[in-house]
C-alpha cells in the first residue's frame, strides 16, 4: 500500500517481559542433557509471553544455522537449524500459512524430518507394486 | 461466597458502610470536642496569636535533641511509617482514582514500582515499631488492647496491598477483596481508637502553642 | 382437509422461533409466529449507567453482533447531543459494512443454502461438468475439476462415514429440491469456502474493536485509538516509555489489513456470492410468486457522511413505501407519538392503557404476562396470545424491514448502481420486476445490497487514510464523558440499519443513569404478530397462500422464513418505564 | 466405517503419519500440556473415534456458535467434519422441527452415557420455564433429560456457566447456570462473553483425546487457559508498572499502548487467555485493540460496577451514605457535648464549698 508506506512511524516495541532469557537457560540446559544423556526434548514457545523484543533476543542469540527444511503436511511446516548445533526451530503453519505451534527443539534432528517407520513400510510396498507394474509395462511393451 | 463476590460487596455495600461508620464517627468526636467549650480567656496575649500557634505545630514536629538521643531508633521508623503511609495512601492510583470517585479531587500518581518500594519501608519500620514496643519493658507495660489493635489495622492493609500487588499466597482477586476489606476494617475503628490523632494531633498542636504564647511561654 | 403443522425449532436462525400453520389441500391457509424465549435486557438496563447500555443490549444478539452496540451509542449521543470525530464515523461505518458483508455471506451459506441446496446429490455430480459449470458464471480461482472431485471425496467420505452431524435428518430428496448435482456439488463447496472466508474477513473487527463476535464501542466515539504517529516522537527515556507503531491494534500492519480484508471481501461477493445466487435462483424462478409479505417496507437510513445528525448524507435513505408503490416515499419521524408503535394484542405482555392500544417507545411499557399452555405443550392458542414478540406498526400498518425494503428504497430515490444491479438480475434471471416482491426477491436483495456495500467500503478507508496522513488521529470526543457534565433528564432515539432491517433504541436518561430503554428490532417487525386489527405481521403473510408439498417436511415454510434471515433473540425485548413490573401468570 | 478412527480417517485422506505428527503437535499445544506429552496426545487421538455432540441452546444470544465458526485451528469444519458428530445444534443443522427434535432424540438414545452435551446459555426458572420453549418444551426439561444420558457436560459461555446477561440484577426471568441445575454429572465450564474460540475448541480437544476433565479451578474452569489474569498476562503490564496510565480513549497514552486501569479495564481481576491467544487468530484482543477488559469470564460481571469505572472506586455511590453519616454524627456530637456541660454544670452545682475549718475536724 503505497498511501500507508508515506506515514513516518517509530517501530518500537513496549518493553519485552524478561521471558527470553529463561527461554535461553532452558535450552542450555537442554542441550547439556542431549549431549550427556542423549535426551531430546523441547520447548512450547506459545506456553510464555514472549513480546517481540523477546523474539528478537532468541533469535539474534541462537544465530542462523546450516540447514533449512520444509515439510508439506497439512499446510507447511518450517524448520531450520539454529547457530548452536542441536537447536532447532520448528514452525507449524496451516494451510492459511497462520501459525499453530512453534517449538524450540533440542534433537540430533527434529522429529518430524525422521520418515515414520510405518509410513517407510506403506513406501516400500507402494515402490514394489510401482516396479511390478513397470515390469508388466516392459513386458507388454 | 465466591472471591469475586467478596470483592464485589467489598466495593459495594462494605464500603457505603465502612465511610458511613469513619464519618459518623469521626464527626462525632470532632464536635464532641469542640461543643466540650472552654472559657474565654479575658487576659491580654502576651505573644501575637495566632501565629505561635502554627509555630507550634511545625516545631513540635522535629524531635528534641533530647528524644534523638534518647531513641532515635523510635524517631527513624516513626518518621518512616508516617510519611511511607502517606505516600501509599495519596500516591498510588488506584487510591488516587477511589478519593477521585468521592471528592472530586485527583492529583498525579508516583510509579507503582516506586510505591511498592514506600510500601515495602513502611512495613519494615511497623514491624521494628512493634518489635521495639514488645521488647522494651516500659513501653510493654505501657501498651493496652488499643495500641495493638491500632497497629494492627494500619499493617494489614499495607500487607495486603503488597501481597495483592506480588499474588503473593492467595488469588489476585481475593487478596484485592481482602485489601479493601482491611482499609474498611481501619476505617471502622479509626475514630474510635488513638487512631483518630491523625485528625485531632495538629488541631491540639495549635492549641496548645496558641495559649502558651498568649500566656507568654516561647514555643 | 384442515391441518396444523407445527415447525418449532425453526432452525438455522438465530434464536427460538416456532411457526403454527393451518393448511388446507396442501395451501397454507394462515400462519401464525412465535418467539418463545425472553431474556428481559431492557429490563436489567434499568437504573445502570448509560455508556455501559451498548454492551448490554449487544448481547441482545451475538449474530447480528455489532448492530445493538451500535444503536445503543448512538441513542446515547442522541439523548445527549454527543458529537462524534469523523476517524470514528469512518470506523464505523467500516464496521457495520463489514457485518453486512460477513452476516449476509454466511446467512446465504450456512443459514439459508440448505433450503436450496441438495447436499446428497451432490455426490451423484460430475466434477468435471461441475467445474465447467463453475468457470462458466465466474472467474473465482478454486473451480479446477480436481478440487471439485476433492471436494466430492470428502463429502462422501463423510456421508459414507455413516454419522451425518448437522446433516441428519435433513429433507435430502424432496421434490422441491430442483439444483442439479453439478449446482449442488459447487454450492456444498462454497460452503465450505464460506466457513472458512468469513473467518478471515472477521479480523476487520478485532483489528478496531479487540474481537468479533462482540466487538468493543464506546459512547462518543470509537475505543481504538490509532497508533500510527507521523510526528509523535515519543515521550521519556528509552523505549520502554514510548509507544509507537504495534502499540494498539489500529497501527500501520492493522490499516494494512483492513485494506486486504476489504479486498477479501469484495473478491468473493464478486466471484462466489453474486454469481452462486444468480444461477441457484435461476432454477427457482416459481418462488418469485411466493412469500411477498405485507407489501409495505420501510428504511431508517445509515452510513452516513456527515454524522447522524443529517439524514440527507446517509448512504441508505430513510422512509417509507406502501402497497408496493416506488413512487410515492412516505418520510419518516422517529420522534412522533403517532407513527411508531408497538402493540401487544397477541403478545404474552399487559399494557395498562389495555392490551388493544399502541405505544411509541419513548412510552413503551412492558408488563411480563404469560398466559400460553404450561410447558410441554402441543399447541399454542393463536386466537389470543402466542409470542413474547410484540407487534410494531408504523401508522397502524405492518411493515417489512430488511435488504429487500433497503434495495427497493435506494432503487425508488433513484441510487444508480441499485438500478443497475436490479435490471441486470431482473434481465438474467428474465423475471418481471414484481417478481421482487417475493421469497426469491428478498434473498437476491440481499445480495445486491452486499454488492453495494462492499463496494463503498473503500471509499470510507481511503479517507479514514487520508485523514490520519492530515494528521488527524482523532477517534473519541472527550467533552461529554463525564455524567456531571449531561443534563438531569435527556432522552433520544440510536437507530441504524442492521443487515435484518431497521433498528431502534429509544432510551430516556435521568440524573445519569438510565430511566427507560426499549429496542425495536427488524424481526419484531417481520416476524411480530397479529396486531389488534388482525393484520398479519409480515412472515404470517408471506407465508399465507404458500403450498406445502408434505406437512412432515416443512422446507417450504423454512425457504420463505429464512428469506427474511430471522433473528428471535433480538426480536424478543420487554420493557418496563414506571417500575412496576406486572408479573402475573396463569398457568392453564 | 463409523467406527473409523481419526488416524484411519487421515490415512484415508492421504495425510501421512508426519502430518498427523505435527497435528499432535499443534494439539498438545493448543492443550497447554508439556511437549512430551505429544506421543500420549497421539496415541489417545489415534485411537479416537467421532463422539456424538449434543448442544443445547437456551437463554443465549448465538455469540457462542458465532464466536466457534471463528476458531482457526482447528477450525470448526475440521472438528464437525472430522473430530465430532455434531448431531443437534439449532443454528447449523439442516433439520427443522419435528425431525430437528427425532435427531436430537435418536442421537441420545443410540449414544446414552456416552454422548458430550454442549449447553450455551441460562435457564429461566421462574414461572414454570414459560421464558424459553423449544417444541413446547421448557429449557429445564430438555436440559435434564438430555444431561441424563451425558458422559460429560460443556458449559460455554458466561451464561450458561454463570447465569450471565439473564441473570444480572434483577433477574426477571428467574435464569439460572448449568451448574444449579444438574449436579450429578461431570461439568466444564467455559466462560466468557463469547469464550475465545481457541479456549473452546481447546477444551473439546482436551476431552475428547483423554476422555477426562482436565484440571479445573474453583469456578469450574480449565486452568490451562483461565489460570492466569488478563493483567499477568497483558502487554501493557510493563505500564502498569511504571504507572503510565491512558487518561482517555484517545489521548497520547491511549496512542502509545499504555495502561487502561483508569479507564476502567477489569484485567486485573478476569482469567481468560484473551491476552496470550488473542482472538480472531492473533489479530488482536480488546487491550490491544484500546477498550479495557470488560471481566467477561467473571460470573456476575455485568454487576460489578461499571466498565469504566477503575477497580479500585466503589460499586455504588456512597455519598448519601456519608452525607447522613455526617449529619448523624455532628447531631450525636453535640448532643453528647450538651450532656457534658450539663453534667459538668451540675457538678458545679453539686459542688459543696469546703473550708479550713471543715478540714480540721
């Protein structure tokens, strides 16, 4: 809208509420347990007020990392590998692209990238009877 | 009775009633003192009036050398909760908006956060107050039901007012209810008790420095 | 043969109404409607403070969510001559658009597509023809064939699944049903579509009033201060001390989106409303000769451009029309004794002067009387009293209210697009233009008037806009707060038009607090009682003469009844001036 | 096929195991519970087959109908279509009257104690019911026949939890909540004017994946979302603080987003998750939006004095009250001052004059 974009306006946030820097001892503490004891786990990021202030303080303090995946169920699900090694951030959209959940999770990999094993099992079959049809096709052919 | 209906009868009726008890009896005392009368005092003043008068009401105020030395742990804490108790009183909002919905008069508040800091001296100074008066043997003897009842119904709204502000213990709501309650609590006994200096102290300072100027005693 | 079919719960409407029909060779020889739930608001308004009177009587309806908030501030700045800023007229205007547009999309939809809409022959549609058909009326994006088999699949998953839910027992078959499944099919859709739209375009609410449904109003302006400051530099240290953009709702992102809401709108009123209302209809042209009513409409005008206090800037006039003629315009006097009026003959209240004589609200009481059959019953007595809805009367006469008196009013004062829209659906549909006065006329009103008022909604956000860049934020006019600074008695007249039709509150102020309040809604009008006279109200005689192919199945009585998009809960109202409440009930 | 379960259900429709793991996900958020609990949210979901809903509508204005088509996620197709058989509910069935009414009863006795029953709005109890009918029936009956027959009971909206608008003083038609009524079977309440439609669908959720309560407060609400103040949870909170207070609609401060307790905002003293869900999908919520909290989710809140009245001001005015007090007060004092004097004059009177002498006998 360009009518809009000519009003000068001061972005600024009220103040945060603190909660960011819990959120960061979490996860500290989190991670210190995946690498000792291999638990993965994660944090509800709806479950605190985080104000935008305290967004931007995750964000800038977790950094980008190496790797950015994006699941197709149900409406997308964005994932993306933050500055610290085993710290994930997980977004849930619908199919409206409104957010519905928003995890931080502390993983060797998210839990949602892993194919499901009965999901594998329905893949191989549905492969198998694909070949067999080619076979058929070939043999016809 | 749920904490909302408390809080609702609280501000409702407990209130309508608290101010009716505070006033009734507060006006009562003040005329009963006034229509006591005295003589007039035919003799020429000696010192001008009223001026002393006021003096008296300042001078009495500071402590004497004497009393600093004395117990000056009792002149801290006194000073303390006074001015404390006035500062949460007139200059927190939410009282400044209730004195506004009664008499029309509204005046700018302080920070909560800086009021919560008064509130916080103030209780400390009634607590070494009451420490003081249980622990030294004259005061002990001297002190009657009315003393610990007066100290009582200052502390508790504070203590409410706190806890209401920090959730501390009890539901919001509730504390709010029991907050309010308190504050009627004082004003229900405020004319009946020693309380009622807050009213009659300066009125009797004045007093007392008027008559001795006239009768020509420096103030 | 003589029968009385009895259809109670009326559903899909908002609220409790019942219909009792007698029926003769399959006519329905006289009908009679009943509002049987009363909640007493004005009643409860009594005595309370009257900027506190709007969300009170909002809740009168959580459907029509916004119109009793609306009328209720402006009866009180009526009363008390409250001027409002014109950022706070734009925003409601704004509003009241939206709930147009919103309410009438999902009545058509969800409330009164079901009557029309086969649901279970929809599975015997080709989704093939279906999307042709559906690229055939419009250019609206989801109308592949693959999304219409989509939408099939689900629909049989569903039926198949064996639990219909909200589709149980609905009168799949019947004859009356004449969509093929094609038309079906793509209408089930748009259903569904609907649910799903109405829940974006809902946001313009919350954005200026913190939720829909019941959004938040405000005697002498609106609530949502704007926070898009041009030279506002902020006040103290840090920004924990400033405000700024994201400080209330009403910022640049807000503004941002009203505006692609606003397009939201107009993109489905164009591409799905319009054209799903011309081709359903085009298979119903026999219900052009059914459900005309009383023939009498009225309008008390809204949207205006220059406040409430001058008519003429009012985007929807006022006035009245009888016996069907456009070309005379009776005007309209909110304030005079003898023209409005609401009777009780055959409603469950007493008046003192007597139960025959009518009163204008202003003097409006209500005394509480129930004299029907002691629940459970069968029947209600209809030669006495039937309903706890009154009989409003404008110069003794029945009046209908809603979209269709609002069209054929803009149509009669010669409003352009009006005359066009109706022509183009007159020629589409090649109906003759009494064809209007009808079941199908009133529904495809409504949509016209949809038309126009989405489209006007961009007129007023632009000069909202404008406005703000002139630096002009405000939304609220302090001067009249306060109660010490009213008059010791006031009393004045909030009126609007609500989607269901004219809408009144009359209240009386007295040292502050409210004296009398009294609202006269649009389905009091449309589905009031007989009056003293035994005229009709306007549903009992639209339904009068109607067929009824099989009194077990009532669909046709629930077509013409939901044509004027029913509203009990408001309908229902009581009032009570002098304080002395009359509860006195016989049960028999 | 009626038997199917939810996962059947998704697998039918081509969602794949992923999907419903990220469904379970956004589930145990909505739900409040701890993350790991989403391998029990997905286990009990799995396992879900479409329970029959009943709702009843009595004294109640469609709000909260209204306010549960805006839920967003889930959203209210995918609960009607896929989580529940909402087998009677007045304003979306395609049913009228008679065969409205054989719904509702089929659906009661092929579903007896299993079935939820959902009540939006108040129950008139003065004179017989004859204030709310449907079919002929009064809303007491039809509530206490259908609440026979209910595993669990959902009051939404202030007025059926609390009474609400009906209910508020004077109360003419005798309204009454859920909860004065039936006492014999589990009940939720949802309040709220309308309840947030996350909250509802949120407690839905909860029951139908674990089949129990969740954890109720005092009032009979889930504490997931109404264990918290508006207040706590508010954005302007931090201006609270500092006290820096809007002093009207439009001023500065009202611009910059700062407190609205002067204003009358009843945050401080309402639980309901308006400020962490917001409404509408996030778009906004009354704070935010610049009108104070009203306390809708408080029983009896439209008798708590005023919404614009600040929290701390009385209820009612108390200046007849004081100005008699007043009055009392100066007449006692002085008539208590005349009984002085006049005891003191006579005990001047009294006074005997007293000599030397009479001291020396």
């Amino acid at each position: 809208m360009s009518s809009l974009k000519d009003i000068g306006v001061h972005v600024v946030h009220v103040g945060g509420n603190g909660n960011a820097r819990a959120v960061l001892r979490e996860v500290e503490n989190l991670l210190q347990k995946l690498v000792e004891k291999g638990e993965e786990s994660s944090i509800d990021l709806s479950g605190l007020p985080l104000s935008a202030e305290d967004y931007d303080l995750l964000e800038e303090t977790l950094g980008e990392g190496e790797v950015v995946a994006e699941v197709h169920s149900l409406g997308p699900t964005r994932i993306h590998e933050t500055g610290v090694p085993g710290v994930w951030w997980v977004t849930h959209y619908n199919d409206e692209d409104e957010v519905l959940a928003e995890f931080i999770e502390v993983a060797w990999c998210p839990e949602i990238l892993l194919a499901p094993e009965d999901d594998v099992k329905d893949g191989l079959e549905a492969l198998r009877a694909r070949l067999f049809e080619l076979k058929q096709e070939s043999n016809h052919g | 009775m749920s904490a909302m209906e408390l809080l609702l009868w609280a501000r409702g009726p407990g209130l309508g009633i608290a101010v009716a008890i505070f006033l009734f009896g507060m006006t009562l005392r003040l005329f009963e003192i006034y229509s006591l009368g005295r003589k007039t005092d035919l003799a020429a003043p000696r010192s001008p009036t009223p001026g002393s008068g006021w003096r008296t009401v300042f001078s009495r105020s500071l402590p004497y050398q004497g009393t600093w030395h004395r117990s000056g742990l009792t002149v801290i804490t006194g000073f303390v909760f006074h001015i404390g108790l006035f500062i949460v009183l007139l200059f927190l909002l939410p009282h400044i908006k209730l004195i506004h919905s009664l008499t029309g008069l509204s005046w700018p508040a302080l920070p909560t956060s800086l009021v919560d800091l008064v509130t916080v001296l103030t209780l400390i100074a009634l607590l070494v107050v009451l420490v003081h008066r249980l622990m030294d043997p004259v005061k002990r003897l001297l002190s009657g039901f009315g003393d610990y009842l007066a100290w009582a119904v200052t502390f508790l709204p504070l203590l409410t007012g706190y806890m209401a502000y920090h959730h501390l213990l009890l539901d919001y709501t509730l504390l709010l209810a029991l907050h309010i309650l308190s504050a009627e609590l004082l004003l229900v006994v405020f004319p009946f008790t020693k309380l009622t200096h807050t009213f009659t102290l300066f009125i009797a300072r004045w007093y007392n420095g008027d008559i001795a100027a006239r009768k020509g005693v420096a103030s | 043969m003589n029968q009385r079919v009895v259809v109670d719960p009326i559903t899909r409407i908002e609220g409790h109404l019942r219909i009792e029909a007698e029926t003769e060779g399959g006519i329905i020889t006289q009908a009679s409607s009943s509002g049987t739930m009363v909640r007493g608001i004005e009643i409860i308004l009594r005595g309370r403070d009257p900027r506190d009177a709007w969300a009170f009587a909002q809740r009168i309806c959580g459907v029509c969510t916004l119109v009793h908030g609306i009328a209720s501030v402006r009866a009180v700045e009526n009363a008390l001559n409250y001027p409002i800023p014109p950022n706070a007229q734009l925003i409601r205007n704004l509003m009241i658009a939206a709930q147009y547009v919103h309410d009438h999309v999902m009545h058509f939809y969800h409330l009164h597509a079901l009557d029309w809409v086969d649901v279970v022959s929809a599975l015997k549609a080709d989704p093939k023809a279906t999307s042709e058909l559906a690229q055939s009326i419009s250019n609206y994006s989801k109308s592949s064939p693959g999304y219409f088999a989509d939408m099939q699949k689900k629909l049989k998953d569903f039926v198949e699944g064996g639990q219909l839910g909200i589709f149980t027992n609905g009168y799949w078959g019947h004859p009356a049903y004449k969509l093929p499944p094609e038309a079906n099919l793509m209408a089930v859709a748009h259903y569904l579509e609907a649910l799903s739209w109405q829940r974006e375009v809902a946001k313009l609410h919350a954005i200026f009033g913190g939720k829909n449904p019941h959004p938040n109003f405000l005697v002498g302006g609106v609530p949502c201060a704007i926070s898009v400051h041009p030279d506002h530099p902020g006040r103290g240290k840090g920004p924990h001390f400033r405000g700024g953009a994201g400080a209330t709702a009403v910022d640049l992102t807000g503004l941002q989106k009203v505006k692609d809401i606003i397009g939201q709108m107009r993109d489905f009123v164009d591409q799905v409303y319009v054209p799903d209302t011309l081709a359903i209809a085009s298979f119903y042209k026999d219900w052009t000769q059914y459900g005309e009513g009383v023939g009498n409409f009225m309008t008390f005008g809204d949207f205006p451009a220059n406040g409430m206090d001058d008519p003429s800037s009012f985007m929807i006039p006022s006035g009245v029309i009888l016996n069907r003629d456009l070309s005379t315009i009776h005007e309209l006097d909110m304030n005079a004794a003898d023209q409005i009026q609401e009777y009780v003959a055959h409603s469950w209240y007493d008046y003192s002067v007597g139960k025959e004589q009518g009163l204008h609200p202003y003097d409006g009481e209500t005394n509480l009387n129930y004299t029907g059959p002691k629940p459970p019953y069968e029947h209600l007595d209809v030669d006495q009293s039937y309903s706890w809805l009154k009989s409003p009367r404008w110069k003794g006469k029945p009046m209908e209210v809603g979209p269709l008196a609002r069209v054929l009013m803009l149509h009669a004062r010669g409003h352009e697009q009006t005359q066009e829209l109706v022509g183009m659906t007159l020629r589409t549909l090649d109906i003759p233009v009494q064809g209007l006065f009808s079941t199908l006329g009133r529904t495809a009103a409504r949509t016209l008037e949809t038309k126009i008022i989405v489209d006007a909604m961009s007129g007023w956000y632009n000069q909202l806009i404008a406005n703000i860049k002139a630096g002009d934020l405000r939304t609220f006019n302090e001067t009249l707060w306060e109660p010490s600074s009213w008059p010791q008695q006031a009393k004045g007249v909030g009126y609007m038009e609500a989607p269901r039709g004219a809408l009144g509150h009359w209240i009386v102020i007295k040292d502050g607090k409210i004296d009398n309040y009294q609202a006269v809604v649009p389905s009091t009008w449309n589905a009031g009682p007989r009056d003293p006279q035994g005229q009709d109200g306007p549903y009992e005689a639209a339904l009068k003469g109607q067929p009824l192919h099989d009194p077990k199945q009532p669909i046709e009585i629930l077509r013409t009844i939901h044509s004027f998009d029913p509203c009990i809960a408001c309908a229902v109202h009581v009032t009570d001036p002098e304080g002395e409440e009359l509860v006195k009930v016989k049960v028999r | 096929m009626a038997d199917e379960t939810l996962l059947e259900i998704l697998k039918r429709r081509g969602i794949s195991r992923r999907g419903f793991l990220k469904f379970c996900a956004a589930t145990t958020s909505l739900l409040a519970l701890p993350p790991s609990m989403a391998v029990a949210v997905a286990d009990s979901l799995g396992r879900l087959k479409r329970p029959a809903v009943i709702w009843l509508s009595f004294q109640e204005c469609t709000g909260c109908t209204e306010s549960l088509t805006r839920a967003h996620s889930p959203s209210i197709e995918s609960l009607i279509f896929d989580a529940i058989s909402l087998d009677y509910h007045h304003t979306l069935q395609a049913a009228s009257g008679h065969a409205a009414e054989e719904a509702r009863e089929h659906s009661m006795k092929a579903d007896w104690g299993k079935y939820l029953l959902i009540v939006d709005g108040s129950i008139p109890l003065k004179d017989g019911g004859a204030y709310s009918t449907i079919a002929g029936i009064s809303n007491l009956q039809m509530l206490q026949e259908a609440a026979a027959g209910a595993a669990a009971i959902v009051a939404i909206g202030t007025c059926a939890a609390f009474g609400g608008l009906p209910h508020a003083q004077p109360n003419p038609t005798g309204a009454v909540a859920v909860s004065d009524i039936i006492k014999d079977k589990p009940i939720i309440n949802v309040p709220g004017c309308p309840p947030v439609p996350a909250v509802m669908v949120g407690v839905l959720a909860h029951y139908l994946t674990f089949g129990s309560l969740p954890d109720l407060d005092d009032l009979g609400r889930p504490r997931a979302f109404y264990g918290e103040s508006i207040h706590d949870r508010c954005y302007r909170r931090p201006f609270y603080d500092q006290g820096k207070f809007a002093k009207t609609f439009d001023d500065a401060g009202a611009r910059d987003g700062w407190c609205l307790f002067e204003l009358g905002c009843k945050g401080p003293t309402t639980h309901n998750a308006c400020a962490t869900t917001k409404w509408n999908g996030g778009t906004s919520w009354p704070v935010q939006s610049g009108h104070g909290c009203i306390g809708c989710s408080e029983p009896d809140f439209w008798d708590a004095g005023g919404f614009y009245k600040a929290l701390s001001t009385p209820v009612d005015s108390v200046t007849g009250a004081a100005a008699a007090a007043v009055a009392v007060g100066a007449a006692a004092g002085v008539a208590i001052g005349i009984a002085n004097r006049q005891r003191k004059a006579q005990a001047r009177a009294e006074h005997q004059t007293v000599t030397i002498e009479d001291l020396e006998k």
